[in-house]
C-alpha cells in the first residue's frame, strides 16, 4: 500500500502566516482598548482555528475563555480586520513550492486541511499562488470536527478513495499529530512552524517540503515508515 495521497496544514507548514495574524489580533485587541501583544505572544496561540485564538488574544492566556459577548463582538473585529490584513506579509515557507511541484508530478494527491476558516484558506491559497495545486481544501468549519479529530483526514481519504494507511499527513503541530494517529495514517512534522515539535513522536521530523518528498521517496510504502522519537 504506497502513499498515494498528502494532506497538509497551511499556518506554519505551507504558508507563513504569522506577522498577518498577529495584526489581525492586535487591532482586534485594539477595538476593546486593549494593548498590543508581542508577535511571539500571539504566534503561540495559533493551532486551535479561528474561535480559540481569539479567545487567547482577547485573555492574553492560552487556556483563557473570553466573556461570550466579548468572544462573539471579537470574532466579527477579527475578521473584519484579517479580511484587510490577510496577504500583507505571508508567504509560501522555502522549499514548498518546490515540494508540491515534485509531489505532483509523482502523480500524488494533494489536499489542504486546516483549522483555519474556509472564508480565509481559500483566498489565501489562491493570493499566494498554491491554490492550483490542490485537488482538495478544508478548512475546521468545512466540516463537523476539526483536528485533532481524525474527520478532516478521513473525509479526504473517502474523497480521494484511499484507505488511511495511504494518507501521509504533513503538518507542524500536536494538531496534526494527534488527527493522524487517530485516522490511522503516518505524519511528518516540519520543525520551522509554529510549534515546538521536539519531543513530537512521528514518522519523522524535517526542515522543509523538499524533504518531504525525498522522504516519500525513499519510504517506498508506509509499511516502512517507522514511528520514533526525535533523539533517534
């Protein structure tokens, strides 16, 4: 059973998103006269989607829950604002453009999934000219769950007609970690996202897209991906 297919995270694998994010978040904050937060601040609250980032920003705490009026005034000041802010300053990572076009032409399919909200994904991918090489995109409100939960990475292997075991997930957090081990499918992590990834058991941990596809390559079959830690 070769790995036929790829699903891939865009906040910190594919795109880098961050700087627009953060000043999205800041002058969301900014309505309800709150101050700024540094960009190292906001970036580690990014994972979750769009609901529990807003949540952190509006409380300044990773585990915070804002009022429910406050939430829903800052959802809507936070899109409003991100709509504005979207492409400003993110870009495709080095090696991914790269990366999708070598996996493209070994005849693999491709789909995005994301926590982030379609209304964002799609014009993303479409303004940083990745769209096209996706034949699948969905975002955590395209479907009932979101990752962790293994529904996105089974939705696509449903769509493209694959068992789990031929969907190889390539992400940069627990996230994507957690929603691949529960569907049953192998997952590279890439170190430059916005997680620590450290201490992350997966198939392997690697520095950029292009690696990826050497590491399909030479994997051959998921019946040799082996799961290990990062010190071996």
């Amino acid at each position: 059973m070769p790995i036929r297919a790829i699903a891939l995270d865009l906040d910190g694998t594919l795109l880098d998103t961050i700087a627009d994010l953060a000043a999205a978040a800041n002058a969301m904050r900014g309505d309800f006269d709150l101050p700024p937060l540094q960009q190292a601040r906001l970036e580690s609250f990014v994972g979750g989607g769009m609901q529990q980032l807003v949540h952190r920003a509006l409380t300044d705490d990773r585990d915070g829950r804002a009022h429910p009026e406050l939430h829903a005034a800052g959802i809507e000041a936070f899109c409003r604002h991100y709509d504005r802010l979207l492409v400003v300053a993110s870009r495709p990572y080095p090696g991914v453009i790269e990366g999708l076009e070598a996996f493209g032409r070994m005849g693999l399919k491709l789909a995005v999934i994301t926590n982030k909200p379609v209304r964002f994904t799609v014009p993303l991918l479409e303004r940083t000219g990745l769209a096209g090489h996706f034949e699948l995109v969905l975002g955590g409100d395209s479907l009932a769950e979101k990752k962790p939960h293994p529904q996105p990475l089974l939705h696509a292997c449903e769509r493209f007609g694959i068992a789990p075991a031929e969907l190889l997930m390539i992400g940069d957090s627990h996230f994507d970690r957690d929603a691949a081990d529960a569907a049953g499918s192998p997952c590279l992590l890439l170190r430059y996202g916005y997680e620590d990834i450290a201490e992350l058991a997966c198939a392997g941990h690697l520095d950029s897209l292009v690696e990826a596809v050497e590491f399909v390559k030479n994997a051959g079959s998921i019946q040799v991906i082996q799961l290990h830690s990062p010190s071996t």
